[in-house]
C-alpha cells in the first residue's frame, strides 16, 4: 500500500482540509455547521470553493449592504441571514462583475464565474433552510445567469499530426529550447500520446503511478473526480510509447518509493500547472493560431472517438461523464462533419435545365 505522501489524490485532499480548516476561522461561526453537514456529501476541493466564495459573499455584506455595515465578519448570526434577500444576492452577483481584493489585486467574473459564485450560496442556504435554521431559501429566487456556449476547439487530425511531430523531432524550438526538450523527449511524447489516445483530464494524468498499469492487458487505473477509480484501455501504439518511457525512466535511478509515473526535472511527481505548460509549448509550435491545453486535447479525443463509433453512451462512459448531455453537448456537435456532408446533395442543375 503506497504511503499517503506517494498518494497523489490522498495528499491533495489532505492539503485541500488544511487549507479549508485554515479558512474557517475567517467565516462565520455558524459556518462551521454546513461545512460539517455536507462532509460526507462532497469533496474537500468543494468544500474549500465553497468557503472562499462565502467569504468574498460575507466580506461584501460587510463593505456594502447597510444592514451589515461595518460588522466583522466573525460577528455576523444565524439570525442575520434573514436580513438577506434576492434583491441583494442579485446586487452581489453585479458587483462580482469586477472588484478589489483586499491586496488591492482586481478581480472579475464573467457568466461562468458568477454561476460557480451563486451555485456556492444556493448550496449554503438550501442546506441552512433545511435544517430550519434560517426562515427561507432565498437564493433560490435568484435567477441563473445566462450561459453562452464556448466554441469547443480540438484539433483536427493534420494537426495531431504537426504536435506528434513536434514531440517526436522538436522541430520550431530554439536551439536552447531543444537541448532543454531533449532531456525530457521521451517523457513528453509519452504524456502527449497518453492524452490523444485516452482522452484523461490532466488531474487523472498527473494523479498514475507506475503501479496503475497492467501491459498484459493494455489497461490502466485512473481516478475519475470525485475519487472513483475505473480501468481504461489502450492500444498497442500507446503501449510501445508507454514502454519506452518506462525504460527511460528506470534509467534516471528514481528511489522505489516514487511510484508517480511521471516526474519533474526534480524527479518528483508532475503538477498540473507544469502539463499544462508542457502541451501548450509543444502546441504552439503545432498549431500557433489555436490555444491548445490538456482538456482540447480531451476534446480532441472524444470527438476522434465518436466519429469512429458513433455510439455517444461509449463515449460518456470512457470520458466519465455522468451526464450524456454533456458529451453529446461536446463531443457530438460536430456540425462541420455535418454540413460538409451535404454539400452538393442539392443540385441546381434539377431546377434549370439550361445549366
């Protein structure tokens, strides 16, 4: 059994419980019971969004809102929500559009952010007015803002191509760039196939270890969110890539108890912010005009994989969406396929025979 310090999502939900707990003393008393209430119902990467959009909530009471005016935010009571009604969540929602922190750093907040905002105190107050602690549920008067949809960007397959070809040759970087790149070739090309051919999030990726894989099967274990684990399969390209980075890795003398399968220049387990930096390096070189991470490479894969299958449940099941809407909103709008299938299916020359 690896040791909670080897275990990528055991150790960021401990951080995450320590960020939370450092929180709380911040926030209101009374908050200490919803985030107890709903321990079991969420995880601690939630509960830590939650707590920092309370405060910013609770921190404009106090700066804004005359019945609040002033009060520490410590100070604040049960009996003070009742004071809150929609008009004045809606209020909050419109000055999150852009404000100051208290650094001085200004923030803002599009459709999405402010959504993520008002979903946090629909979760705070659905759970107090159940409990019968306050006299209503009043954000659930507040009207959701309205969501545009995001162009969904994935590559096309020439340039899946030009990133594989990047990877593999390091072709467009400089000459520092590339003694740089060589170092890390084998490891790279490795997490950029791994991504194209299984369609993982970056957390699931930088989360493996080496334990996770079974080449005997072409199969490994990934964490899904939420913490389910579930085996996923793989071809015998990915296979050889896999391997030979393996190979590369044994090589570099990494102690047993470092169990991560992908490694810093530090030789420790990989972050997100660091993938995330290493596709879009190599995806500037593959494709400048399109601004490529992990998830487009997610997209990429999803939509690779239903245009081979047709089939929107294999889909949703190998991405591990619990909602096939959201796949079929992502993946299965592939409306370019669509409309360049029909292009000269109706021909003008059955209109006028003088054509």
């Amino acid at each position: 059994m690896p040791s909670i310090s080897n275990n990528y999502y055991l150790d960021r939900n401990r951080k995450n419980m320590q960020k939370l707990n450092q929180m709380l003393p911040e926030l209101p008393a009374f908050c200490s019971i919803f985030f107890i209430g709903i321990q079991d119902t969420t995880t601690p990467l939630t509960r830590l969004n939650y707590a920092v959009d309370l405060k910013t909530f609770f921190n404009y009471l106090v700066t804004f809102e005359s019945d609040f005016l002033n009060k520490p935010i410590k100070s604040l009571t049960i009996n003070d929500l009742d004071l809150i009604d929609a008009r004045l969540i809606e209020r909050y929602l419109a000055y999150i559009s852009y404000y100051d922190k208290d650094d001085g750093t200004v923030l803002s907040n599009g459709e999405r952010g402010k959504m993520r905002k008002l979903s946090s105190l629909r979760a705070f107050f659905k759970y107090m007015f159940n409990k019968d602690m306050i006299k209503a549920n009043v954000a659930a008067k507040v009207a959701s803002p309205k969501l545009h949809e995001k162009p969904i960007i994935r590559l096309e397959n020439e340039e899946t191509t030009e990133l594989m070809y990047a990877c593999n040759t390091l072709t467009g970087f400089t000459d520092h760039q590339q003694k740089y790149n060589e170092k890390f070739k084998i490891r790279d090309k490795a997490i950029v196939s791994l991504f194209l051919a299984t369609g993982i999030r970056v957390s699931e990726c930088v989360g493996l270890n080496i334990d996770d894989f079974n080449f005997n099967l072409n199969s490994f274990r990934v964490t899904r969110k939420g913490g389910n684990q579930v085996i996923l399969y793989f071809g015998e390209d990915l296979a050889q890539i896999l391997k030979e980075y393996l190979q590369y890795r044994e090589s570099l003398n990494i102690p047993k108890e470092e169990r991560a399968l992908f490694l810093s220049s530090q030789n420790k387990r990989m972050q997100v912010r660091a993938m995330e930096y290493l596709i879009k390096k190599y995806a500037k070189i593959a494709t400048p005009l399109k601004n490529i991470t992990p998830h487009k490479l997610r997209s990429t894969y999803g939509t690779n994989l239903y245009r081979e299958t047709k089939d929107i449940y294999i889909v949703a099941e190998v991405l591990g969406h619990k909602d096939v809407n959201t796949t079929r909103k992502h993946y299965a709008a592939i409306s370019d396929d669509a409309r360049r299938s029909v292009a000269g299916k109706v021909r003008l020359d059955q209109f006028d025979n003088k054509i």
